[in-house]
C-alpha cells in the first residue's frame, strides 16, 4: 500500500498556498478523501492506496477568490498512478494564477 501527501507553492508571492481544498478520487471517481493544505502549503492523507489510478483535485479557483485575487483556472487536476513497488508518493503543485506545473516528488 501507499501513502500520498502534497505541497502547494504559490510561485507568484514566493509562499506556501496554505487553505487550498484537496479532493482525492478513484478512478471511477468515487471520493476518497478531503483534505486542505496547512499553513505551510502540505496535506497527507490517511488512506493507504493501492495500486490503480487516482485523481487529486485542487480547488485553486477558491483559493485565489479567498485572496482576492483573479485566477484562470478554478481548479487542477492532477491524475497519477499508483504501482506496489512505492511506499509513498508526494505530489507538489507549483502554482500561479494563470499557469501551474507539477511532477512526482520524493
């Protein structure tokens, strides 16, 4: 089984992206947890998962509105799959108002 955690980055003030909604889903889309990031922009989740395809949605939209700021995409979706040979998978998300990018972390 694997465990999951993400950090968010908000690349335009150079600070973490504390208060931004997590939505992870199955493959067929059935929730599996929720979640926000802390004060240091980080979520783990306490589902161990297995091996398959997973969704990890993140409500940026929101969390630009929460700060008054215009944003173009309402949220990011970031799909990924699970193989047995990893204990744990870290999803980062860079993120700006109009632009984000993400890879597999350590």
């Amino acid at each position: 089984m694997t465990t999951l955690s993400t950090h968010v980055l908000d690349a335009s003030t150079g600070t973490p992206a504390a208060g931004v909604g997590l939505l992870l889903t199955g493959a067929d889309g059935a929730e599996l947890a929720r979640a926000s990031t802390d004060a240091d922009g980080r979520a783990r989740f306490g589902p161990d998962l297995a091996p398959g395809t997973f969704r990890l949605a993140f409500a940026t939209g929101e969390f630009f509105a929460a700060a008054q700021r215009e944003a173009f995409y309402p949220e990011v979706v970031v799909a990924f799959t699970v193989t047995a040979d990893r204990e744990h998978l870290h999803v980062p998300l860079l993120l700006s108002p109009f632009a984000y990018s993400t890879y597999r972390g350590s």
